[in-house]
C-alpha cells in the first residue's frame, strides 16, 4: 500500500502550478538557525514531556485524514502520526537531507507502517501533491528554513480546503534555534495566510500555531518582506 500511495503522491507533484525559472521570492530578512536534526533528546524523554500528544490533540488529527510531516527528521511525528489516521489515512513524511530521509524508510519499513510514504524535498519547496492535505505538521524546524517566503509559498498549496498548516516553535530569537510567534505571523501572512489560534504549550517557551488560508496567493515579486 505505502508503494502505491507513494506513486500517487509522485503523480500529484507532476501537475502542480510551479512559478516561471525567474521568479523573484525575496530573501530571508532575518537569521536562518542551523539544521541540527532531531536528536536533541531521546524518544521517551519527549514522551515524557507529552508534547506530541497535545499537539496532535490541537490539531484535531483524526482517522481518515491525510497528513503532511515537513522536516520530519527520523520521525518521532511520524510515527506518531500513522495510528491516528488510520489505515484509511495517509502520512506524508518530508526531510532535505538524504542520509535522513533513508534512516526514516527504514523505520517505516521496519514498522510496517503501510499509511506512511517517505519523501525528498528541497529547502525552499517541499514539493507537496495540490490540494491533498488536511494537517501540514512544521515541527520544530521552521527557524531553519533558509528561504521561508518561497517555502510558505509553495507549502499552502498542499492544504485541502480549510486543511491547516501546523507549527511548533519556541518563543526565543531564530538563532537560539526559535521563532518569535509575531514574526512567524507576519511571514505566514505575507503569503496570504492568517492565524487561526496561537496556544502555549506546556513546559518552556515552546507553543502551537495553526494557519489557514485566508487570501489568494501572492506573485512571488509582490510578496512584502517582515520587518525586523
């Protein structure tokens, strides 16, 4: 099943809307954290925290849906992911570095998580199927995207109608591996998506954000860059 849904998310890709080779995103305005994975702390010391748990639970994750975890790493969320939506849904599991992205099917494999198709992305595109998801998970990684208005850019057109993208950050400046919530707004907004609700998790600095779209997509040139 996981070969199929694979083939199916690969067939999707081909027929997305993809901007002209000259489009012109705007740069980072501000400090891009380094890539530092996801082995900041074992899986039960994260279990302990109950992170996963209410996260999912906010984000109204439920069987059947079709999902999306971006920077998945060696996919604590994933996995995670897979029983909640069933074996009638489906999770998308997205990393840009290759060595983890075959560590990840390995384990999907090894589960034999038939919902669960592994992928490549690029930094700056993370090369979903259109209109296929109804949760885009962004777990402790969006302080690491180096090109983050070509990246929302082309992340919102994953989302199914009234589907959401999901980020988990914490409240601390980006080169202290962070997002500030208003500057993740006003990124977010600037490719015509707003906050549906903004909550504090618990433990630390750490909080959920839930975006929608809220306004067609803007051309790459006349996205307005944040001010710092």
């Amino acid at each position: 099943m996981t070969r199929c849904f694979l083939l199916a998310v690969l067939a999707l890709t081909a027929c997305r809307a993809e901007p002209s080779p000259d489009a012109d995103f705007p740069k980072a305005h501000r400090p891009v954290a380094p890539i530092v994975g996801d082995s900041f702390s074992t899986e039960d010391a994260r279990d302990r925290l109950g992170e996963a748990e209410q996260v999912m639970r906010l984000a109204g994750v439920a069987a059947g849906m079709w999902v999306a975890d971006i920077g998945a790493g060696e996919g604590y969320y994933t996995v995670r992911l897979a029983p909640l939506v069933g074996r009638h849904g489906r999770v998308l599991a997205e990393d840009i570095v290759p060595d983890i992205r075959e560590r990840l099917i390995q384990r999907v494999q090894r589960d034999n998580l038939d919902n669960v198709a592994v992928r490549l992305g690029l930094p700056d595109d993370p090369k979903l199927p259109p209109r296929s998801f109804d949760r885009i998970f962004l777990v402790h990684m969006y302080h690491e995207v180096q090109s983050p208005y070509a990246f929302l850019w082309h992340l919102r057109e994953g989302l199914k109608p009234g589907g959401e993208v999901i980020v988990v950050d914490s409240d601390r400046p980006v080169r202290r591996h962070g997002m500030p919530p208003a500057l993740l707004t006003c990124e977010f907004r600037a490719v015509g998506m707003e906050p549906a609700r903004i909550v504090p998790l618990a433990g630390d600095d750490i909080y959920f954000a839930a975006f929608r779209i809220a306004r067609a997509r803007p051309a790459p040139g006349a996205i307005k860059r944040c001010k710092l």
